[in-house]
C-alpha cells in the first residue's frame, strides 16, 4: 500500500546543484527550523497499550470463498452469499471467523458425504470483530462446506466494502462500489478468516447493473442475464491463486479504459473516470514496462492472467496493491498530457512501480503477521526507485531518494520517541500506527544499504531463491535474511538485526592519518540524537556497511568494510597526501558521517569542481546542517561549515545564513 507522502522540497535540492538565491535559502533554513520545533513538540505518534488480543483459532480454515455479492448503490447495502470449502482439523461444535458491520441471516455446515447441520447460534464479538457460529451437533475432522447467507452496507467510511460518490460528464452525482481490505476490513465485507497466513482460492461473482462495469483481481469467464431482475446481469470471475484476504477487491461503477499488452503476454488495462481515458496513457506505459522489469528481476513470472489498474475518486490510502486488481486515488494514477508537470508523471511511476512491486513481494509471498508489515512496505518502497530509474533513468530519481525518503527518514529516527522498524504487533487495531515513515522510508532506505552490502548480483539470486521457496505461502522477516544469507555468504541476518530492532542509526566519526603512501582512518560510532548526545545507560551499536571513496574515482567505491565494532581502524592503499577521502558513496549508508577538520578541508576541492556528485554533495550538506545543532562547540561547528558552504556560496552570504542559523540553534535551546 502507498501513503501519501509530502513531495521533496525544491529548495531543500537547490544546494547541491548550485548557489541558490539568498531569500530562498533563508527560507530553507527557517522551514527547516520550524519543522524540527514541530518534530520536537510532537515527535512520532506515542505507541498506546497494547490490548490483549488472541488470533483465530486453528480448528476450521478455509481452501476456497465462493462468494456472490449483489450490490445496491442507490440504497447503499449488499446481499452477500458465501460458499465456503473448510477443513475441520479439530473436532468442534463451533467456528469462529471475523466478521463487522455485518449481519448474517443464516449459516450451515455440510461434511463432505454427510447431512446439512444447521447453526443454532450467531455470537458476535463486536469489539474483536469475530462471530462464532455454534452448531447442535459436533463437526468431526475433514472437509465439508460453510454456507452464510448475510447482509452489509456500502459504509462511507472508505474501508471494507463501500461507496465512492462521483459526477458524470453531465453533472449527476453518482456511486460506484469499491473496496479497501488492508490491513483488516475484508470481514466488513464477508464474513472470512481474516488473517494474512489463512489463505485461500476465491471463486468471486457479483450481481450488478447492467450498464456498470464490474472488476475483481481476476478475468471475467462469464456474463449473463440475472433471472430475478432484467437491469441486472451476474459476472463471473476465473478462481484466483491462493492469496490472503487483504488483497481480494471488486469494484462497480462507470468507468473507461486503455490497455495494452506487456511483452510477456499480460493483459494490461488503466481504468479512468469517465471520458478521461486519455488520462490513464502514462500509467499504462508505466504499468507495461514494470512487470517485465520485475519479472526478469525477480527471475519469476508475474501469475496472473492480466492486471487492472484502477483509479477511485474517494480512497483514503494513496494505493492498494490488490491482487490483479490495484486501487488508486486519481492524483496517483492519472496524468493530463496537456498540462500534468514532471514531478507528476514521475509520482505516478513510483506510486506504480510500488504497487506492481508487491504482486510478487506481498502477494506472491506474503507475510506471516503484520509484525512483518514493515518488510512488505519498506521493499516496495526500495524497489520502486529501483525500477523508475531502469523505465526513466532521466529522472535522476535516486537524488530524489536521498532527498525525500532518505532525509526523511533520518530527521524522524533521529528522535527520542522514534521506534525500532520492527514492531511486534498483537491486535491489528495496532497495524495503523505503524504505516508511518519508519516502516516506509527507513525501511527503504536499510533495504537500499543491504542490497548495496550484498551486491545486485547476489541480491537478486536470493530474491529468486525466496519468491520461489515461498510462493503462495507465508513468510517472516528471517526467512528473507536467510535466502539473502545463503546466497551471499554474508552475514545478513546479524547485519540486519542491528537496523530493524532498535531504534536510530549511527553517527560515524572518522580522522585520518597519512602514513607513507597509504591512508589511516579512525573510524569510531555512537548513536545520533536531535536532541543532543547520547545520554543513555546502554550503548547501541551497529554492524555498518561503509564505502570508502577517494579522488581517484569518485564514483567507485576504493573499499567496501563491515564496522562490526565500537571503533576500528582502516588502511586505505596508495593514496596520495593531497587526495580527499569520503565516506558513504551515493548517500547509501543510513548514517551520519562526522569528518575532522583536515579532511573536511580536503573535500572542498571535489565541491568546487563539482567532481564530488551531486548525491554525495547532498548528504554532506545534510549530514553537516544535522550537527550545526548538536555540537557544543558551536564556533568550531560554524567554521567547518564555512569552509564547505563556500566552496559554492558567496562570502557575505554564508554570514548570513551562519548567523540567522546559530540564532535559531540558540533559540531552540538544542545544546
């Protein structure tokens, strides 16, 4: 799923790329500070107590939902019918199931060879949206069929299954009917075993007006009149791969279309309000480009026969990656070829490129428990920068990462209420309040690191080796560490451990030492803090891929190591006195890099000549902006960031901004 995220700031980027004007890096600097007041005073959503919570029990699953649902959007509320395939694996006189919003009319349960037994009992536990349906007699072990018979509403609340109001092209308000099942309103549809690891088939039809269009994550394979009512017809759908139920949808309304085939075969197809077909053109050659790209990544095909690609008009989340079926706001998915600016197109392809990502990597595989949620979105939102650059690499969209995601990301964890990226969740009420920035864009950019640490190669050898290992199962987060493990021969799981259970990151500090014709670095680490140095009683400490560059080859890493210690020291061979040496190639390390004064000194020529690239120009400057505010030495701190500043900037303005960013320091009382 995609959450709607603030687009990087311009001025933000200007800095790397040349001299910005004085007003608007004035501007910059007290943006920036009223962001971290407002960090600061209101940090992180506080994690609540947990409220004690039980999974479903294990007694009945599911192996197919046929399900018919009739639909009325003038009255707003559904008839629903379920036909449910289950697998007794324990003696009982009870099956409990979620179930919210929903009220059921009747339910029975036939062992397979065996007589009807008619529920006595509907028990709805309106508080854990679950319902147990008791039975007069006992359901002995093996298969048999679950029917319900059960009545809903199309809520306007924008979650389960609910109405989407829009106007015609001749101005009459109307409703279509769409859903949004993650993490957990499937059961505000159905009633169901609403849990990622409980998969099953899907055999879906809907009953609907005849002039609407009807979609479900799967092709249609029958259309025909509905007996009780001329207006209606009954649409059919192909019987899906076993998938959770987070990812089945359906959608009624009035829509147009474009579509196209990708090289492997794969119908595609963009829905549009309607007369904006015109609108849906870039997303289809998004769409068209991508699955090959993932397809060949990924060494693994995608498993459906086609992928629609629809845009709603209310839709609370950016996107939703249902299966064969992907939900869109209009903003994510439509672009005017007239009169949609560049930052525009490329938002469409990223929020694209995620959610095609998670048709292998969530669909495909899917998660054990939400506590895994962070994995699901933090790759997707890796991968999808990942792909934009192979279909556009004009876009220059890893700069783009590090000043969004990237940047983000660390002025977030960098606070004294952050939180680890993984979090153990009980009661899925919990699963919101982890779709924040942790779970997205730090989560990204340490899945950014590691696939630099293993290396593309490696990297995707293991993600053939899991997609595959894995395939319409359930996963965790180790048994990705452990594909990763086993195909790089590197300690992945150790590595990561140190990112992803505990919160923050590290800053680095490094000197160096010439000695002879080589290069001493002295590299030590210690948890970075906005507030101010680490005061803590513990001491975390992590294991942090480093790229070491020089001048001889900006672009390529000198040496590649593993800090797995509090301190340690480097030898870097042949490098002259007067070669500058960086830490951190192309800002993918997610730390902060603390120079000595003589290598600062040093990198001023790279930064003049423009030899340093404009990524690594842009995490010194954010690294260097980041410790204006923790140092206590804050004329030593003014000074090395002059001598870096201007290396661009004319000298009467870097008193400025000097000055008015003390001023603020001071104000903020940071130190």
């Amino acid at each position: 799923m995609w959450l709607a995220a603030a687009a990087p700031s311009l001025a933000r980027r200007l800095l790397f790329l040349g001299p910005p004007p004085p007003s608007l890096l004035l501007l910059l600097l007290s943006r920036s500070s009223r962001r971290r007041r407002r960090l600061h005073s209101l940090g992180l959503a506080a994690m609540p107590e947990k409220r004690p919570f039980e999974r479903l029990p294990a007694d009945v699953s599911p192996i197919n939902y046929s399900l018919c649902l009739k639909p009325d959007l003038l009255d707003f509320t559904f008839e629903g019918k379920l036909e449910a395939a289950a697998q007794v694996r324990q003696a009982t006189n009870q099956i409990v199931m979620n179930c919210a919003d929903i009220d059921i009319i009747t339910a029975s349960y036939a062992p397979e060879g065996d007589e009807e037994i008619h529920a006595t009992g509907f028990n709805y536990q309106n508080e854990d949206e679950k319902v147990t349906l008791s039975f007069p007699s006992t359901l002995q072990t093996g298969t048999g069929t679950l029917k319900i018979d059960f009545v809903g509403e199309l809520n306007d609340k924008m979650k389960g299954f609910y109405r989407s109001k829009y106007t015609t092209p001749s101005g009459e308000v109307r409703y279509a009917a769409v859903t949004q099942f993650e993490a957990t309103d499937a059961r505000r549809a159905f009633p169901c075993w609403d849990e990622p690891a409980i998969k099953a088939t899907f055999d879906i039809s809907l009953v609907v007006p005849k002039d609407r269009v009807a979609l479900s994550n799967m092709n249609i394979i029958d259309r025909k009149p509905y007996p009780d009512d001329e207006n209606l017809v009954e649409v059919k759908f192909a019987r899906t791969p076993v998938m959770s139920t987070y990812l089945v949808a359906f959608v009624v309304g009035e829509y147009d279309f474009v579509e196209t085939r990708s090289k492997d075969g794969v119908c595609v197809r963009v829905y549009t309000p309607v007369g904006k077909a015109e609108q849906g053109k870039f997303a289809l050659e998004v769409a068209a480009k991508t699955l090959p790209f993932y397809k060949d990544y990924f060494n693994v095909p995608y498993p459906l026969p086609k992928i629609d690609l629809i845009a709603i008009a209310d839709f609370a989340a950016g996107a939703m990656e249902n299966w064969g079926l992907v939900t869109y706001r209009e903003t994510a998915l439509l672009i005017d070829p007239k009169n949609s600016c560049s930052s525009s197109r490329q938002w469409v392809a990223l929020v694209v490129g995620h959610e095609l990502a998670h048709q292998w990597f969530g669909n495909l595989v899917t998660m054990e428990w939400w506590t895994h949620l962070w994995l699901n979105e933090g790759f997707a939102s890796w991968i999808e920068y990942l792909c934009v650059d192979h279909c556009f690499p004009e876009y220059d969209i890893w700069t783009q990462f590090v000043s969004a995601d990237y940047t983000r990301a660390q002025e977030l964890d960098a606070l004294d209420n952050s939180h680890p990226i993984e979090v153990s969740v009980g009661h899925p009420s919990e699963v919101d309040e982890i779709f924040d920035a942790i779970s997205y864009s730090k989560g990204a950019s340490v899945i950014r690191m590691l696939h630099d640490y293993i290396g593309d190669k490696d990297f995707k050898k293991g993600m053939n080796m899991y997609l595959t290992k894995f395939q319409q199962k359930n996963a965790a987060t180790e048994d990705l560490w452990e594909s990763l493990e086993n195909a790089s021969g590197k300690p992945i799981a150790a590595v990561m451990n140190t990112w992803t259970k505990q919160m923050g990151f590290p800053l680095i500090y490094v000197e160096a030492e010439q000695v002879e014709d080589d290069r001493l670095l002295r590299l030590s680490q210690k948890k970075f803090c906005a507030s101010g140095p680490y005061v803590g009683e513990d001491y975390p400490q992590w294991m942090v891929p480093i790229t070491i560059s020089t001048s001889e080859d900006a672009n390529q890493a000198k040496l590649k190591i593993l800090m797995d210690k509090p301190e340690m020291n480097v030898v870097l061979k042949n490098v002259k006195p007067d070669q500058w040496v960086k830490l951190n190639l192309g800002t993918v390390g997610f730390y902060r890099t603390q120079y000595s004064s003589s290598m600062l000194e040093s990198l001023l020529p790279g930064i003049r000549d423009l030899s340093l690239p404009p990524v690594d120009r842009l995490g010194l400057q954010n690294d260097l902006f980041s410790l204006l505010h923790k140092q206590a030495d804050m004329q030593e701190e003014k000074n090395r960031i002059e001598r870096v500043l201007g290396a661009t900037l004319l000298p009467d303005l870097i008193q400025k901004v000097l000055t008015f960013a003390l001023s603020v320091s001071y104000n903020e009382n940071c130190f």
